[in-house]
C-alpha cells in the first residue's frame, strides 16, 4: 500500500531500517563523489598546464615588458583570459597629477571664480 506521496506504508520495521541505511549510504557515496580531494595525476597535470601558460605569456609579452621597463613605467600583471597572463603598464609620472601636493603655492590649492556676466 502507498501513500498519496509514493512512500509505501507496509514495510516492516527491518525492511525500514534497512531502506535507510541504504539510502544513507547513497548520502555518503555522493558526498564523497562531489568533495573528494583531485587525485595527484590532476594536480600535476594542471600545475604543468598552468606553468606552460605562465611561460607562454611571458614569452608574449617580452618586447612590451622591456620597453616598459627601459621608460620606468610600472608593470601589473593579472589573470586573463583562458588563464594566460595580461599586463598593464603605466607611466608612474601620471601618479603626480592624480595625488597634487596640497599647498598654497599649488594651482589647484587656489580658489577659482567664475567670471561675472
């Protein structure tokens, strides 16, 4: 017999406890599929996977690092995509304007009107 939910209501008490110990077991065995540590095959595969990335990108990058360097501009590197490397270079002499010292004798320190009408 069943109940309108599909749990059958005539099993006995061992038939139960087996039934849920079974599905216990299902429990684990799929937690244990999904949170399982990557086998060490993976972890090396993808660690050479990720240094040949690294060495490709700065094999592509070369001329642009070293012209940078040579100007003084500072190099940023970050993640792009499918994993290799991008730069980011930037002159360190735009820093001055963005941060102005705070003075009296500064430009922008002065006050600025507008021109009456």
């Amino acid at each position: 017999m069943t109940t309108d939910t599909g749990i059958t209501t005539d099993l006995t008490p061992a038939e139960a406890a087996r039934l849920l110990t079974a599905q216990e077991k299902g429990k684990q065995a799929a937690w244990l599929a999904t949170r399982r540590k990557p086998s060490r095959i993976l972890v090396r595969v993808s660690g050479w996977i990720g240094r040949r990335q690294r060495g490709l990108s700065d094999r592509v990058h070369a001329a642009a690092d070293e012209r940078a360097r040579q100007h003084g501009w500072e190099i940023t590197t970050s993640a792009g995509r499918f994993g290799f490397g991008a730069r980011s270079y930037r002159d360190p002499r735009f820093r001055r304007r963005a941060e102005p010292e705070a003075g009296p004798d500064h430009p922008s320190a002065t006050s600025r009107t507008e021109p009456s009408r």
